[in-house]
C-alpha cells in the first residue's frame, strides 16, 4: 500500500504520457501480486484510460486486467474497440493477435484462429502470421478452418489483377494443407485446380500446377478428375477467337495417355485421340 501510495505522489509531478503509463501500471501490478484484488487494478488504470483513451499501449494493458478479473467477453469488446480507432496496420495487427491469445487461453480456438485470419488478410504476404496461423491450426486441429482462411483470401483478390500471386499463392497453400494435415485428397485436387486455372486465366505459366495436378492424380487415384481438367481446359481453348491447335492437340493426347494407361478405359483414350485429328488431320503422329 505504501508502494501504491508513493506512485500516486509521483503521479502529481508526472506529466509524460509514457511515465504516467510506467506508474499506473505499477500500481495496477501492486494491486495484483502483492494484494490479490484485480478489481481495484483495473478500477485504478482506468483512470489513466479516461486520460488517454486511444493509447494502444494502454488499452492492450487494461484489456489484460480485465481477463485477470475473469471478464473475457469485456477484455474482447474492449480490444475490438480498439482495433476500429486503429490506423496503422502493425497497431492492429498486433491487436488482432493479443485478442487470438485472449481467445485460445479461455477455450475458444476456434474465434482465435479466425481473428490471426483478420490479421493476415491485412498483410497476405507475411510469412511470420503464416507460420503463426498453421502452428495455432496444429495445436487445435482447425485444418478446415485455415483452409477457410487462405479460401477467404482467394476470394477477396479475385477481382484484384494486381494480387494474381496472392490468389495462386492461397490455392495453393489450401491444397497443401488440405492434402497433407486435413487429409482431404478431393479437395486437395480442387484447390490445385484453382491454382492451375488462375494461372492459365492471367497468363501465368501452368507448369508447376499442373506437375501438382499430376502428383495428385497418380498419389490418390484421381485421374478422372484430372481428365476433367482437361476437359475444361479444351473447352476453354474451343471458346477462344482462334483455336490453339497446338496446345489443344498435346491436351487430348495426355488425356487420351491417361484413358487407356490409368482409367483402363480404351473407348475413352480413341475418342480423344479422334478429336485431335479431326482438328489436326496432317499429324502423322496422331
């Protein structure tokens, strides 16, 4: 008490924003550790709240308290509170990762993992929130849920040219995931064929997605589904101003390759190599 006393005197002389911070802290954390009673801390701070009321510092520190007390639907209100007077982007992030912690320390992971997401849909190009993001994901065992997030990601840049490596960037970082901690083949093969057709949409090279494609099929079984790729990217092709009879001749030949080597299906593999002559009659090798 005597401590706490002694900090309000100096408080008297203390005109710095930063030093009047340090001491009502100091008499918060007194009224903690050596006098066990949260509810007078977090009374005495919120004096200097109605000082400063949009200092980051100090409302990160208040929402602290308010979790010590065991109010964890306040400590959230008071640091959303925050988040929409913040401007700069560090501030919030910062903010959005203090209320994950909030959230996965009283039991709701889930709300935790989904506010890191908030976070990282502000910065999509930080490695250090990635990482963050998939060991909160381990921990919890929220793989679909970080699928969720870099699906959420996808989306938002879709009609942004400018964030094409974004987009191929979070389809493929969902099917990842999704193959390999999710366990999810299907839907694994859907997110790389997002990534193969974002990147034949903006004319990115489809090589890497489709060596992806490829590993999928023949790891899972799945090469109907790789059929049906390029069946979509044939129709693509058919729909163009000019046929690229090149590229639509190698994809009905890999497709037809395919139909008799994988899929056991003869009839299937002739009809593609049919419509390749029917649109290249002069190659000697179809």
């Amino acid at each position: 008490r005597k401590r706490i006393h002694l900090a309000e005197v100096l408080l008297l002389a203390a005109h710095d924003i930063d030093e009047r911070r340090e001491l009502f802290m100091l008499i918060a954390r007194t009224w903690i550790a050596h006098l066990g009673d949260s509810k007078a801390a977090t009374s005495a701070f919120a004096r200097f709240m109605a000082e400063y009321e949009n200092d980051a510092e100090g409302i990160r520190f208040q929402a602290e308290l308010q979790e010590l007390s065991g109010d964890t639907v306040g400590t959230i209100a008071l640091l959303e509170e925050q988040l929409d007077k913040l401007d700069d982007t560090e501030e919030q992030i910062r903010t959005l990762e203090h209320m994950a912690d909030v959230c996965e320390r009283n039991g709701d992971p889930r709300q935790g993992l989904r506010l890191l997401g908030k976070a990282y849909a502000r910065v999509p190009q930080s490695v250090r929130l990635e990482k963050e993001m998939y060991a909160y994901a381990g921990r919890h065992e929220l793989w679909s849920d970080l699928v969720g997030i870099y699906g959420e990601c996808y989306a938002s840049t879709r009609s942004d040219k400018s964030k094409i490596g974004l987009q191929i960037h979070a389809c493929r970082r969902a099917s990842e995931i999704a193959e390999t901690d999710l366990g999810d083949p299907s839907m694994a093969f859907s997110w790389a064929r997002k990534t193969y057709f974002v990147s034949r949409e903006h004319k990115r090279s489809t090589a890497d997605p489709l060596d992806r494609l490829e590993a999928l099929a023949e790891k899972h079984d799945l090469w109907m589904a790789l059929v049906g790729v390029f069946e979509e990217e044939l129709t693509a092709l058919q729909r163009a101003p000019k046929l690229d009879t090149y590229a639509a001749v190698t994809l009905m030949g890999s497709a037809s390759e395919i139909a008799f080597t994988q899929l056991k299906d003869p009839q299937r593999g002739i009809s593609f190599l049919q419509r390749a002559y029917a649109i290249s009659p002069d190659d000697d090798s179809l």
